[in-house]
C-alpha cells in the first residue's frame, strides 16, 4: 500500500522501514563500486605524482639496455632493474647478419659486459627472466619463475619475434631463424657444412644471410613472394642492382612464389617447382611480443601504440624499440621501426621521458644494410613517391631523393655514405630544397638546412 503526506501543494510518498532498507540494499553494490573506482583514480594519480623511484625495464635488447645506460646518465638515482628473457647482457642485433655469419670466429659483442651493468652503472640485470605477468593496478611484472617486481614506471622493450611459417613447422629438413645469438652461431656453423641452402624471404636479413653463405661456396636459393628484393623499401632500380650482384655470386632466386610444403630433399613451391636444400633458413619478418601488452590489456597486434614521448595508454607504462607503434612524418602514418637506430634513439628519448623530462621523438627511419661491395642505406619513406636520382648508377654510386610535392619524404644511397648523412638531415628538418636543384649534380645539400 502506497502511503503519502500532503505537505503545502505536493503529495510526499512515504516509504515504508522495509521499502527503506530494500532501496538502501539495491543500491549498497552501486554505490560500493563507484567508491572502488573513485579509490582506483585516487590511486593512480597518487603514483603518478608520487617520486619515481623504481624503474623496470621488461626486455634485455639494444632499446632496453640503451634506455638504463640514458637513465643514468640524466641523473636518476633510483633503482633499475632490466628483465630479459635470452641468457645474454643486452647487445645490438645487426651483427647477427653481419660481422658474426662473415667471421668463423668473430665474438658477441655486448653493450655492456655483465657485471659492468652493476658495478658501473648500479643496474639490476636479470638475465633468462622472461616477463610473463603485469599488473597495472600494484604496478607489479611477475617473471617466468614466479618472481614479482614493483615498478613506479615500467619501459616495454621485449622486442619483435621471427614470424613462423606454418608450413614448415613439422619438416622432414632443418629449419632455422635467425633473431639471437645461438641463431646466429647455428647458422654461421651450418654454412660452412651445408652445401644447399633455401632462404624464404628476400629481406634485409635473407639477403644478408645469402652472402655469407654463397661467400661460403654454398649453393643459395632465395624464394621471394614480391616480384622483386626489398619491394617495400628499394626502388626497382636498387632490387635489381642488389640481384644482379647477388647472381654473380651464383645465387639464384625465385620471384612470386611461397613455399608450400616440404619434400625429402627439400621444399616445394607454390608454382610446383622443387627445390632441393640441406637448410631452409626463414625470414620472413618479426611480430610484437606481445606478452606484457596483453596483461595490460593494450593491443599489440600491430605494435603497442605510443605518443611521441613514448608513453601508452597505459598509466605509467612507456614502450620503445620494435615493439613500439609509433608515428612517422615521412610515412604519414604510424609505424613500428624494426632498426638498430631507433631501437638506440627512440630508447634514450623514451628514457628521459620516463623521469620527467617532455621531447618528442620524430628522428625519421633510417637503416643500412651491406651487400658484398655494396653500402646501401635508406631513410624516411621511398614509397608512393617521386624519384630523383643524384649522381651516375652505373658508377655504382649514387642516390635517390624521395618527394611527395615539396617535400623530401626519404632517400636511398649506394656506397654514398656522405651524401646519406646529409640527406637524412634534411629529412629530419623537413627542408623543402626544389626539384631543380636536388636534380643537379653541383647543388650542395648543405644550402636545403639554411
């Protein structure tokens, strides 16, 4: 029965003690929640304010132990402690398609020997500790053996992985990739034995792979899907420079065309070709690790999306190195940089960043890459762009200028170390030299920075 009090013009319902209490307990669990969320904020904007004094660098790579070296050299006094799952110091990946598969008994070379990281540096060093848990809410990672660290920032740096190729995963062949040390010395011991040798993937790794193993009088296939080397990154003057030079080694490639399963002497291809191998070397690009993004309930797909201070969406939580999605001038979107320069400035940047400190990072995408006698370096974007070309091809050494209307998106140079430095100046100042004077031989790029 509804019960009510006239008081002045308005009828007043009168709840009854048990209509009372019934209100009071539907509402008990909504207003508890909104408490709990209001404590959450709290929280959080206690932690942010609060001093930093625990960083935790999740991944051992070049951008990890590059971020701990920039934190210390800006000043911060607090404790770092770098997890890394492979049982190496941090060290830079180039050499493991490069120095370390040409020299039979050439060394790692660290950044930093192991116990320089606490004696010099006083940096935590967990080596063999794999990152498999976060959570953002105590701001605590768990490792692979159930030990958990407390962060007040926490710098994502696990790195990419190689992308497998389904295909191949129960093979009646070897089947080998190349992302870390023991890779690397596995293959480097394997081409001095092996006389066959498939490489899926006309890449930047692929192809330096190829040299050292046709240096090593191996017989090389290389089986690319594009229609041509390094599609996404060289003009077709470039892929077809870099082919021929690699054929004249006696390396052999197949152009459209994908692996489809293997044989007992090697692999067969989509277009019904059989190839046969000892050694089916893959590279076929890297993908996020995505293990920590995960638990922090950040997408990681395409790469864990950061600003330009390196920051993610979530609180407290900085990314830097492959791993990071990140924008890029010259490309027009964001993009994750798979490069030995980025995964050193990126870091350094991201780590001033982490203490206080508000830069943003915009160096443009720059990687190098030796082809037998070729230096062949590229800059910024070269697709979907303008081409001018500075000095004479057939000189095997030249450049190529990319524009999209006025201004210079990226550049490539073959054995023109010099005018590649210059030119990724002018990239990184946005300089807008014309067309006319890129086009002349005699124009110093030095005038595009006045």
């Amino acid at each position: 029965m509804l019960l009510y009090k006239q008081v002045g013009l308005f009828l007043i319902w009168m709840q009854s003690k048990n209509e009372r209490h019934g209100f009071a307990d539907l509402a008990q669990p909504t207003l508890r929640k909104r408490r709990d969320d209001q404590d959450r904020v709290r929280e959080r904007k206690r932690k942010l304010t609060a001093p930093i004094e625990n960083i935790v660098i999740a991944g051992a790579g070049q951008a990890g132990g590059r971020a701990a070296e920039a934190l210390r050299a800006r000043g911060f006094q607090g404790a770092i402690t770098i997890l890394g799952e492979e049982a190496h110091p941090p060290y830079e990946r180039p050499q493991l398609s490069k120095a370390m598969l040409h020299s039979p008994d050439a060394p790692v070379a660290y950044i930093k020997q192991p116990r320089d990281w606490s004696d010099v540096l006083n940096v935590r060093l967990e080596t063999g500790a794999a990152v498999t848990d976060c959570d953002a809410d105590r701001r605590t990672v768990t490792t692979a053996d159930g030990r958990s660290f407390a962060y007040d920032r926490l710098l994502i740096a696990t790195g990419t992985r190689p992308r497998r190729l389904a295909v191949l995963e129960n093979p009646g062949i070897e089947i080998q990739y190349l992302r870390n040390v023991e890779d690397a010395l596995r293959f480097r011991k394997s081409v001095q034995h092996q006389s066959r040798i498939v490489i899926v993937g006309g890449g930047v790794i692929g192809l330096e792979a190829a040299c050292a193993a046709a240096k090593n009088g191996c017989r090389v296939t290389v089986i690319e899907s594009e229609a041509r080397l390094l599609a996404r990154a060289f003009p077709p003057l470039v892929s077809d420079l870099v082919a021929a030079r690699h054929r004249s080694h006696g390396v052999t490639f197949v152009f459209g065309a994908t692996v489809t399963a293997t044989t007992p002497d090697g692999v067969r291809l989509s277009n019904g070709e059989a190839i046969e191998a000892d050694l089916v070397l893959i590279g076929i690009g890297v993908e996020p690790v995505p293990t920590v993004a995960e638990r922090l309930g950040l997408p990681s797909q395409g790469g864990i999306v950061v600003d330009g201070c390196g920051r993610t969406a979530a609180s407290g939580v900085f990314c830097a190195g492959d791993a990071a999605l990140q924008w890029s001038r010259c490309h027009g979107r964001a993009i994750r940089v798979e490069t030995w320069a980025n995964a050193q400035n990126q870091a350094i940047s991201v780590a001033a960043n982490m203490i206080g400190e508000v830069k943003e990072y915009n160096d443009p995408p720059w990687f190098w890459t030796d082809q037998y006698d070729l230096n062949i370096q590229v800059a910024g974007d070269m697709l979907d762009s303008d081409h001018i070309v500075r000095g004479d091809e057939r000189s095997g050494k030249f450049s190529i200028v990319a524009m999209r209307g006025v201004d210079v998106v990226g550049a490539l140079s073959v054995n023109a170390a010099k005018e590649m430095a210059m030119l990724k100046r002018v990239i990184a100042a946005n300089a807008r030299p014309s067309r006319a004077d890129l086009e002349s031989p005699a124009y110093d790029l030095r005038a595009a920075l006045k």
